[in-house]
C-alpha cells in the first residue's frame, strides 16, 4: 500500500552520501520538513541543496545509529550508505526511536518499500512501485512514463492547485459542511474567469476573483438554509 506519509514540520534523517542518498533526498525536497544528511562524503546534488538551505549536512563517520539520539522530532530514516551491516544498525536504532525506517539494501528490516518517485513542479509526485518486487523495473517503468507526465502536468496545474490549497482554507472558515465546500471548490476549479487568470500566471488576481466568489457563496448558501 502506497501512502503519503506527513512530514511537514517534521525532522528527516538521510545516512548517506551517494548515489542512493540522493534520490531518496530529491524524493523528500518537497515535503516541507527539516532534512538532515549525515555522510562522511557528499555528492554534487546534495551539496548545492545545501547551498540553498534545502538540506543540512553532518560530515562525520558513521558507525550505527547513535547520533539519532540528538533529534527532538525525528520521524522518518533512511539508511543509504553503501555498508549493508551498517545500514541495519541505523534501521534498528531508529526503530528504538518509534521512527519509521527503511534501507535501501535491506528490505526486510525496513517498514515499508520506497517507491520510485517523480516530482512535477515540487507539488505534484507520482510513484511507482513494484512492491519491492524488482526496483529495476520501477526504474524503468519511470523512464517509460515520466515524458508522458511532463507533457500533462502544466505549470497552471501547479498554479491551480496553490490556488485550491489557499481556498481550502479559507472555505474551511466560512462554509459549515464539507459538501458545500467541496461543491464551491468544484466551481471555482470549472470558474473561466479564474482559470483565464492563472493561464496569464497572475495568482494574485484569480485568488482575489475566488475569494469574493467564495463570499457570495457562502451567502447564497446561507440563504438556502
């Protein structure tokens, strides 16, 4: 089963500094958490996320999972070095923590399989996964649909959903049931007017538009009741 695990506000622990750190890295960019990796060596890309302020890294030896101890709200670790004995001792540290763990050479001591993940606009992510079945073909299938993807997923998507997440909110404050806030959301999804907005990438104006219509829905709806 495939979940969305929540790691806003939350610490992320990377054990690693190649290749398989990387990846798994990319795949949490965009989670909105705080993403520590720890390494004796990093890669290019994990370097200049660290330029950014995107990661923090942690330069040392590693020889087990002890330094996990020093975390206050550590929820998630992935143990990607390139030591499979080393790799489990970090899984079974974090576990004594009551943190969900996985290894990326290690999957029967792992809590769960980590999918292949493609990543559109750091909002949309899609993921494939075989179970843990062959992460090979995972691979694969991800070169095979990624263009496809790239080609459907539009930045007014992005802009879209930005636009939903801030109505969601706001609708949550003023409309008494979820089915009225779920029709408005609708109609503001099907709405010309706001959807002429975005396609000029002018957020600003179509969440003012949205707004108001949310306002003289909420009226009419009141009236209704």
């Amino acid at each position: 089963m495939i979940v969305d695990l929540n790691l806003k506000g939350r610490q992320v622990v990377i054990a690693g500094g190649g290749r398989e750190a990387t990846k798994k890295i990319e795949a949490i960019l965009s989670q909105n958490c705080h993403l520590f990796v720890h390494a004796e060596r990093f890669s290019p890309d994990i370097a200049q996320w660290e330029k950014e302020g995107r990661v923090q890294v942690k330069a040392g030896h590693l020889s087990g999972g002890e330094f996990l101890g020093e975390y206050d709200r550590l929820i998630l670790v992935m143990a990607a070095t390139d030591d499979k004995a080393l790799n489990r001792k970090i899984v079974e540290d974090a576990k004594r923590l009551r943190c969900y763990a996985y290894a990326v050479d290690d999957p029967d001591v792992s809590d769960f399989n980590h999918p292949s993940v493609m990543n559109f606009h750091d909002t949309v992510q899609v993921a494939i996964s075989t179970g843990g079945k062959s992460p090979l073909m995972a691979k694969s299938l991800r070169e095979k649909i990624q263009p496809v993807l790239e080609k459907c997923i539009q930045h007014q998507d992005k802009l879209k959903i930005d636009l939903q997440s801030r109505l969601r909110k706001e609708a949550m404050k003023i409309l008494p049931t979820p089915d009225d806030r779920k029709q408005f959301l609708i109609s503001i999804l099907e709405n010309e007017e706001v959807n002429r907005f975005l396609e000029q990438d002018d957020l600003m104006e179509a969440e003012a538009l949205a707004l108001d219509l949310l306002k003289k829905f909420s009226e009419t709806t009141d009236e209704h009741r």
